[in-house]
C-alpha cells in the first residue's frame, strides 16, 4: 500500500541522515534523482519528505530544495502535542486546522507564485486521475494542501499545517474510505472544493479563497462526522 511504502522511504532517508551519510547543512539530491534512485513515485517522496520535515530532520528552502537540519542546534518543538487515539480526536484536530488553513488561504492568494499555483494545479489534476481510476486521492489531497501552505509563504504557519496534517494522516484510515465507498459523489465534492479554492487564489480573491477555504474544511468535518457515524454503527 502506498502508506507503507512511503513509512520505508521515510525510514531509508531518515536512516541516511542519522548515519552521516547526508551530513548537516548538505543539500538532498533532487526529486528527481530521489524518485530514479529509489523507484517511487513524487507522492510518495514528498509524504516521506514531509514527514522528515515534521521531525526537523530536513529544512525546505524555498526554491532551493531541502537541506539537512542541524540537529546540533537547539530547536523549538517540531512537532504538535497532539495525540489521535479516537475519531473525536481527529475531529478536534481538524477544527484546529481550519482556524489556522483558513488564513493560510488568505496569505496565499495574496502571495502565491506562478510555479506554486502550477503546483496546485498537478496537485488537482493527480486528484482527478485518482478519481477516475478509483484509486484514493489522499496524496494528491495532501500535495494541494501543502503547494497552498508554501504560497502563503509564511513559514510558522507552513511548519504547523505540515505537523498537524502530518499527525492526522499517519492516524489508519478508517471510516472514511467506506463513506466515500457508499457516497460516490463525496469524491466529486472534494474536487469542486478544491478547485474553487486554486480559482480564488488563483485570481488572488483573498477574501473568496478564505470563504471556499472555510467551506471545504467546514464540509471536510462534516464527512469525518458521518465516517465517524458510520464506523460505530458496524
């Protein structure tokens, strides 16, 4: 499965760095040569990247790559102190997540780049091959949600986004998967959502991309509700 194979490729990095092969300061190869190296797809990479990132292990710099953190320096708290034992959990996280996404949206539409609204952009169009082949989008889901956090350009808030979505999704699928199994057209709501979020930021309508910001995360919550439901009726 795509989760597992992501955690191995974390391992394997985080193995690399942690033996001194990556040294401190030392620029990562680049996706590419990640992806040809190790035979993964970017979804793929960019999850174990990202959980990297998450730990401190890497810095991103943006329009430069990733580099080896200096694990020597002293270090505020990388991640989040937050645990997901149970689907309320998850519900209370994603709360968290929208009073801080939905500024990011805001930040990015003001902020956001060519390359990163091309970013978003693959992101969506990863989404809607996922769709098509019945496959879970969840990567491309994530990839849309961090190519937004980096437009904002705001790297606090880009740091917890990444620890908070990072925290959530390591949590096992579970409800979730069936709801959208029993509500076919859950997937086709999820990419209206998206791509009116890419639209307003895109136009750089701060005020639009905060409102559709706000209303994916709102109607995300509510999805969560219902696989919540539904898992504790079987």
């Amino acid at each position: 499965m795509p989760e597992s194979l992501s955690t191995r490729i974390h391992e394997a990095l985080a193995e690399r760095i942690h033996c001194g092969e990556w040294t401190a300061g030392s620029r990562l190869p680049s996706e590419a040569v990640l992806i040809g190296e190790l035979d993964v797809s970017r979804s793929v990479l960019r999850e174990a990247l990202a959980r990297l990132q998450a730990q401190g292990l890497i810095e991103t710099r943006h329009g430069r790559g990733s580099y080896v953190a200096d694990l020597s320096r002293p270090r505020g708290p990388v991640g989040l102190p937050i645990e997901l034992p149970c689907a309320r959990d998850v519900l209370l996280a994603l709360e968290l997540r929208i009073a801080i996404e939905v500024e990011a949206a805001g930040l990015a539409a003001l902020r956001r780049t060519p390359p990163e609204v091309e970013a978003m952009h693959q992101a969506l169009a990863d989404m809607k091959a996922a769709i098509r082949a019945g496959q879970r989008t969840r990567h491309a889901d994530r990839g849309f949600h961090e190519a937004l956090a980096r437009a904002a350009h705001s790297p606090h808030i880009e740091r917890v986004l990444q620890a908070l979505t990072n925290t959530v999704t390591s949590r096992p699928a579970s409800g979730t998967s069936e709801l959208r199994e029993a509500l076919p057209p859950v997937l086709q709501d999820l990419y209206a959502e998206h791509e009116a979020i890419l639209r307003a930021i895109e136009e750089q309508d701060v005020s639009t991309a905060q409102a559709v910001m706000r209303v994916h995360l709102v109607n995300s919550l509510a999805r969560l509700h219902a696989a919540s439901a539904l898992e504790s009726a079987r």
